[in-house]
C-alpha cells in the first residue's frame, strides 16, 4: 500500500443559509485568483448560471469551479442553500475534504445552516467558518461567533471541530480579515487558511481506481456526464471500467470513458488521464447514477454511500382537458409530458416520478413546494403546456398502523406589532410554539414544530398580514403521528359558468362578490376560477354577460364603469392559493385556476358523494 497525499489540490465545498453570500463569496474568489482577464466584462453571481437561478437570486444546482492559488488548485463547489435542494448539498459533500460555512453577520445561525453544518460534521470535515456581511449596519459578528460555537456543541462536534478558525468577510467587497481589528485587503487570509486547515487528498494510487459519482449534468450532446472525486488510483480517456453502487449491489456493468475533463475556472478542460483528489468530469456511460462507483475490473468495490432523503411532497402533473388545450403550448400530449419528466430525473436525485392509474397524470414528488415550482416554471418556459393539483404532503404508516406525516420546524422573524397574528395564524395550521427570542434589532424570532401541510399554501396570507415584512424558514425535522384536519382556504371561489371572453360589464357585476384575478378581454371557460369569493362558499358568475342594447342605451356606456385592478398571481402564489379541488392549468403564456370538475352539475353532485 502506498498512501499519497496530493499537496497541489485542495477540495472545498462553501455551506450556508440561503442567501447568506455564498454566490458572491465565490464570484470575489474567482476575480481575485486571476480567473478573469483584466479587462473581461464579468455579471454578479456568475456561478448561477440557470435563468431562474439569476432572477431569483438562488442556486438550485451545485456547481464546480476552481481557482489556483499559490500552485495549488483549489476546486470549490457552489451548494444550494434551499433546504428543498438539501439532496444537492448531501451528495456533494462526498466530494470535498472541508467546508466553508458561511454565517451572515446579522442574521446568525438559521435553520439551513443546522442543517448543512451537521450533514459536514456526520462527514467528519473540517469547517472553516467565515462571517460575512461585517460591513453590514446591524451587523453583530461577535453575537455570530458565539451562536456559532453553540450550535456546533449542539450538533456534539469533536474537540477539533471545535477548534476551527474563524474569518470575518465582506464578499460584496471582496474582503476577509483574521481579526475584526485588522485592515481588510482582500481574500487573501481565506486563501492561506484552506490551504494550511483544509487537508490535502489523499489515496492509495497502486490501489485499483475509484470514482465516486457524487453529481449529474446532462448534455444533449454527450448524454450523462458523472462527476466525482477520484479516491484511488487514476482514471484514462478510452479506460475499461466497473461500474458498481454500493446500496445495489447487483449493478455490476462494463464501461468505457470516451471523455474526461477537470474544472478550471468556469470552464471544463479536456484531459487524458487524472490521480488521486482530481474533481473530474466523465461522459460516455449512458446509465450512470449518483453513487455509483467507477472501479478498476478487477477491483470491484464500492465506495459507501449515504441515500439521498426521501422526498415529503407530490402533486400530480396532469394533461391539460381544458376547452383552451393546446392553444399555447407546443408541448401537450402525455407521453411529452411524460418524457420531459423522466429526463428531469437525469439530473435531480430528490425528485420521483411515478405513473398512476390514469395514463394521463403523473405523481411528481420532491422536497418542496420551491423545488417543484422550479421544475414546473422551467418546464414553462420550454414550451409545455399541462395542469397541476394542490401539492400534498407523503403520508407513511409506522409499525402499528399509526398514519404519519412529516413535521417541519419554521423559523418566523416578524416585527414585534405581528408576533400576535404570526402566532395565530401558525396555531390555525396545528404549529406549536417552541420558543421566542427577541434580536438585536427589535424583530421577533419565533420557532415553531409544524406539519408540513400547514406550511402549504401559507406564504402568500402570511406576507398579507404582516404587510410583507415576514420572513420565515422552514427545514424537515421528522415523521410525526397525523395531527388532524386543515382547511387550507377560508374563502370560496368565483367561478365562470360560461365559455367566452370577459367583459367590464360581466367583470363590473362580478366585483361586487369578491376579487378579481382577470381583466376584460381574457378567454374564460365553465368552470374557470375567475377570482376569490367574499363567502366560505363558491359563486358561479357569468362574466361575458355583456347589456342588453335599446334604442337610448348604447354600448359606450360601459366604458364609464370603473374596474377594480385585477389581482394577479405568481405562479408560487397560484399553487399556494389552488384548492384540493382545483387545478392550475400552467401553458407558457397563462396560468389559470380552474376546477378538476369543469360542468356545475356534476361538480355539485360530486359534493355530496
């Protein structure tokens, strides 16, 4: 056996709560390396690089860089911060050898950085921990730093994992300091400390190789490409390999790689062969999967594995029946459908497609109503047209019969004057108060133990109430006995009971019983949702009613009537709102509500079934 330790590379991954700086972290790490020409044209948050990604300022995917540092290549993996694409930040732990956690200076430890951090200490990594945003007004580093080390004796870290450094950043600025009292430069202090904390790889490279495959990417052209860390041994261009999966221990196929690259920069470089503590990228097997392990022949072992969690909540993807079908979209019929959804799987491992007993409609799960919003937003903007139901949570039954459901623990931070109505609103929803702490700038933090299905549907009302100064954070904590029952909406719906086009006569009369979601020249439908009622119960209007002409009324009369403007609803705020017995009929152009019953007759019989 002998053991090499590749003192030329260094593998980290950066962890944090959402929106807690890891993009700009690495966009000022990327910069200051040299990775950019002098002169280079260079957009915020460029390891983004998915549309939706950037106008949401989130990051869905991880992604791989690297930058060289002193002749060592440090290859960095951008994480999600979203705990609905927490199955991300598991796998591509497995990668790296340490993590940056990185703590926003006023909000401190939240919810996503528990649950990050304990996933890297499970793995037994090193954490530097940065503290970022000190420029900040109400930044409070010194607070951070001990909420910091309380959490990490609360997830029981070792003595060394205690011991770990911690840096005080700007990544705005592109700045880190040692010490809160020296003069920030640049990120120089965070170059040093990975390369003197963060360990270098090491392996056995007379040892037949290991790969283990820890991500996905999908490419049209070269099909699956698997990256990975290579553990031992070495991996060629044109090599025969195993590829084996430790939680399947039947897989066992001959491959071959046609191509193999390596990150540099933001690029991916084309190589012939790469050793020990490399981050590579292989293509060229077509069934490849996360955690499989690319081995030599005559070495078939695999490398352990963590299952990715189970996902907690579906909603069925349904073929659009409405009388405006296919009208919009290029892509409509089932086995579209069913096709695109399958190759999402190429890339997401927390999401599950199954067929149900209608050819017609698919039960997509995930770990989200964020996690599915995107594949559906994505899938929009690709020219698909399709329904979808209310999302819902996984029920599971325990050894004695008991029904299950997953709880979430939710983090709220109100102003003091709506700690009241948070409270109630999150009690209505079966969430129980487990604590209440006030912060350093007069906001109340409450936690809560809450179903998962009392969080569906409760962002939009909760925005409302505390006029959108409310913020709250939810991560899975585990499965609890059913708690009962939940109206997830107060008031009914307006529902159109012809098909046509909306007028300002039709739309004036209707305004009377509720708000409205359309304006006047919208194509509706029987059975359309055409706005929310007043009452618990739901109104059928006729909104194309247009009035009736004499002699001394003509039709520009109308045009004196003044609409209220219409209410109108992101796609997020459409599946919050949607009700179990109502669809959203997403096409690239429009989202309408509607009902799974569209004829009023068979829909009020359905009622008393």
């Amino acid at each position: 056996m002998s053991q090499i330790k590749r003192e030329d590379i260094r593998n980290i991954a950066i962890i944090a709560h959402v929106d807690h700086g890891k993009t700009t972290l690495v966009d000022g790490m990327l910069r200051q390396s040299g990775v950019f020409r002098a002169n280079q044209e260079v957009r915020e948050r460029v390891m983004d690089s998915g549309d939706i990604e950037r106008e949401r300022g989130i990051t869905i995917l991880s992604k791989n860089t690297s930058i060289t540092y002193k002749d060592v290549k440090i290859n960095i993996v951008d994480t999600p911060g979203h705990a609905d694409f927490g199955g991300e930040v598991e796998r591509v732990l497995k990668m790296v050898n340490g993590v940056i956690l990185l703590v926003d200076a006023f909000e401190g430890t939240m919810p996503q950085t528990k649950f990050v951090l304990k996933k890297a200490l499970d793995l037994n990594l090193p954490v530097i921990v940065c503290i970022n945003k000190i420029d900040r007004p109400e930044a409070r580093p010194d607070e951070v730093e001990d909420e910091v080390l309380e959490l990490l004796m609360d997830l029981d870290a070792s003595d060394e994992q205690l011991e770990c450094p911690f840096l005080y950043a700007s990544a705005r600025e592109g700045t880190c300091v040692a010490d809160l009292a020296d003069e920030a430069k640049d990120l120089t202090p965070l170059f040093d400390t990975i390369i003197d904390y963060i360990p270098a790889p090491q392996g056995d490279d007379e040892k037949g190789t290991q790969l283990l495959i820890s991500t996905i990417d999908y490419n049209e052209y070269v099909g699956r490409i698997g990256i990975g860390k290579i553990d031992n041994g070495s991996v060629k261009v044109n090599g025969d390999y195993l590829r084996v999966n430790f939680h399947h221990p039947e897989v066992k196929e001959k491959v071959r790689i046609t191509k193999l690259y390596e990150f540099d920069g933001l690029g991916k470089v084309d190589i012939k062969d790469a050793g020990i503590g490399s981050i590579v990228a292989v293509s060229g097997i077509s069934d490849l999967q996360i955690g499989d392990t690319i081995c030599a022949i005559d070495e078939p072992e695999a490398i352990p594995f963590q299952k990715i969690s189970e996902p907690t909540i579906a909603m069925n993807f349904i073929v659009n029946d409405s009388p405006l079908a296919g009208l919009e979209g290029d892509y409509c019929t089932s086995r579209q459908i069913r096709d695109r959804l399958m190759r999402e799987l190429n890339t997401d491992v927390s999401l599950r497609v199954s067929d149900t007993e209608s050819t017609d409609t698919f039960k997509v799960s995930g770990r989200g109503e964020l996690h599915l919003s995107v594949l559906i937003e994505t899938m929009r903007r690709e020219g698909y047209e399709f329904a979808v139901s209310k999302a819902e949570v996984i029920f599971k039954t325990n050894e004695k019969g008991q029904k299950m459901e997953p709880q979430e623990i939710a983090y709220v931070d109100v102003p003091e004057e709506y700690t009241g109505t948070a409270i109630s609103m999150l009690s209505e929803r079966k969430g129980e108060l487990q604590g209440m702490t006030t912060l350093s700038d007069g906001t109340t933090r409450l936690e809560f133990a809450i179903p998962s299905r009392g969080l569906i549907g409760f962002h939009g009302p909760f925005l409302t109430a505390t006029k959108g100064t409310g913020i709250i954070n939810s991560v899975f904590d585990s499965y609890i006995p059913y708690k009962g029952d939940l109206t997830y909406r107060r008031n009914g719906s307006l529902i159109a009971f012809e098909d046509g086009e909306a007028v300002t006569y039709g739309l004036f009369a209707a305004q009377e019983r509720g708000a409205l979601f359309i304006g006047p020249n919208t194509k509706v439908y029987s059975g359309m949702v055409v706005g929310e009622s007043a009452k618990p119960e739901d109104i059928e209007l006729n909104v194309c009613k247009t009035k009736h002409l004499t002699n001394t009324r003509s039709s520009s009369a109308d045009e004196a009537l003044t609409l209220t403007p219409p209410r109108i609803m992101s796609l997020e705020q459409c599946l919050d709102y949607i009700d179990t017995d109502e669809l959203l009929e997403v096409t690239p152009e429009s989202l309408r509500i509607r009902k799974k019953i569209l004829d009023s007759r068979l829909r009020k019989r359905s009622h008393f079934k």
